[in-house]
C-alpha cells in the first residue's frame, strides 16, 4: 500500500506542478477518459478473486461492483500514473481569463 501512496502523490504534485506550469485553475478529466479508465479497471477486476466466485465483501458496492481495489501490482500502478497526460483533461483557465 505504501507504493500506491507514494504513487498517488507523485501524481498529485505532477497535477499541481502542471497546474503552476499552464497557470490554470483545475484541469478536469474528460468523460471519455475517465470512462476508459474504469471500463479497463473493471475488466482487468472482474477475473479476480474479488469479483468471482460469489465473493461477498464491503469492497462491493450496491450494484455488485469494486470500484476501490486497483486488479493489478503496485509498480502497473506506478506506471500507470507516473505523469498527467494532458489529452485526458481538459484544462480550466482561472477566473477572468
């Protein structure tokens, strides 16, 4: 869990530091991205055991599905969200701007 955490906040600071960089307000994720995102999370999930097999856990929610385990090892995540790709924001100019 450590190294997701670590991931995770690398890819905070590059989202920060990218925001300073553009001098933008936010950068939004498109929907498209987004929805690639989870489509292929929950595709790689869906052989685990965590999605197979009739297990019944609080990592499922109401409609069945593990929208808080990423199905893969710590360094697929790290690669994974090593930087921003800006083609899957959309960037959010400051007010008045």
């Amino acid at each position: 869990m450590i190294h997701i955490i670590e991931s995770q906040l690398d890819y905070i600071l590059d989202y920060v530091t990218t925001l300073d960089r553009l001098g933008a307000a936010a950068l939004d994720a498109r929907p498209d991205a987004q929805e690639r995102w989870s489509t292929g999370i929950e595709r790689r999930m869906a052989s685990t055991v965590w999605a197979t097999g009739g297990c019944v856990s609080w990592y499922l929610n109401a409609a069945g599905r593990n929208p808080t385990l990423w199905p893969g090892s710590t360094l697929r995540f790290r690669r994974a969200t090593r930087r921003i790709d800006l083609t899957e924001y959309t960037v959010v100019p400051p007010p008045g701007r």
